[in-house]
C-alpha cells in the first residue's frame, strides 16, 4: 500500500481475524478501532487503516455529510467500499473512537476519521485492500470535480446497484438520495 502511494512510511495498520475469533495485528495504538468495527460490522475479518492523502483532506472540509462522506460517484466505489461514514476527531488511539464506531450501528464497513484517515472492515483481506483503494480514488476524484457540478449516480441507479449487489451500508430502508 505504501509503494502505491495510500500511505506515507509506516503509518496505518491491518488486522485479520482468524478462524479461532482472535486477530492478527502488528503492535499498534488504534486496537480500540480494529476491536469496534469486529464487533459492528460482523461479516468483517479484515480491518484496514491507513493515512491517504485525499481521503485525509476529504476527512477536514466543513461541509461533508457525516452519513455520506463522498456523493455517488461511481459504482465501484459504492460496490468496494459501500456508503462511508464521516466521525469527528480522536487522537490516534484514543478509546473514545469505539464508542463512535459503535454509534454507526454496523451500517458502514467504510468510515473516515476526521483530520486522520480512513479505515475500511472487508469480508477478506484483499476486500479491505480493494475497498480503502476504492475510496481513495473516490475522494481523489471528488476533491478534483468538486466545484464542477459533476454528474453523481442517480437514487435509483444506487438503488439498483443495492438490490443487485447486496452493497454495505445501504439497504432498501435507508436510501438516503
């Protein structure tokens, strides 16, 4: 992930459940995060966290929708990373950030950590990876269209693309658009 430009040096972190209900994780102050999105978002056996350069900037705009960080862009991003959240600051490793990843009730596998990162739950590793990747290009492309008046995907083609894929964090009840 560093040498493909989503991180700077050693920053971020990934865990990977294992089949006996532990994890995998190298040394690192954000447990708290990984722990709250294992026991949210329960399909999850990979947490990704890292500190990309657009995602981060998308992170600090006032006027970003805590429910809908990024607008429906394109389908592969709600297909990888599904609709992502929008928390407020925590200092690296603060415990607080669990209770705030708890609030989201499970309904985002995708969520951006304001002035920090974002930090993605996938189904697999190689999930987690394609999803954080996902929304970086998102943001990217957001960051660039964002006083052109793009055209975003319409609430029904989001719709179909929920039925026809089963995407994260939408579902029939909660369409947004």
């Amino acid at each position: 992930m560093y040498s493909g430009g989503l991180t700077p040096g050693s920053s971020g972190n990934i865990s990977v459940r294992l089949d006996n209900g532990g994890w995998l994780v190298a040394p690192t102050k954000e447990i708290p995060l990984h722990a709250a999105l294992y026991n949210t978002v329960k399909q999850s056996q990979a947490v990704v966290h890292l500190r990309s350069t657009h995602t981060v900037a998308l992170s600090m705009l006032p006027d970003v929708d805590p429910k809908a960080a990024l607008p429906p862009i394109t389908a592969y991003y709600l297909m990888r990373a599904g609709r992502t959240a929008l928390l407020p600051y925590f200092r690296p490793g603060d415990p607080a950030v669990a209770d705030a990843i708890k609030g989201l009730a499970g309904k985002y596998s995708s969520v951006l950590l304001a002035n920090h990162g974002p930090v993605v739950a996938g189904k697999d590793l190689e999930g987690a990876v394609y999803a954080i990747e996902e929304l970086e290009e998102t943001a990217k492309l957001h960051l660039l269209l964002r006083n052109l008046n793009p055209r975003h995907l319409s609430p029904s083609q989001v719709s179909e693309l929920a039925r026809y894929f089963d995407l994260p964090g939408h579902s029939h009840s909660d369409d947004h658009e």
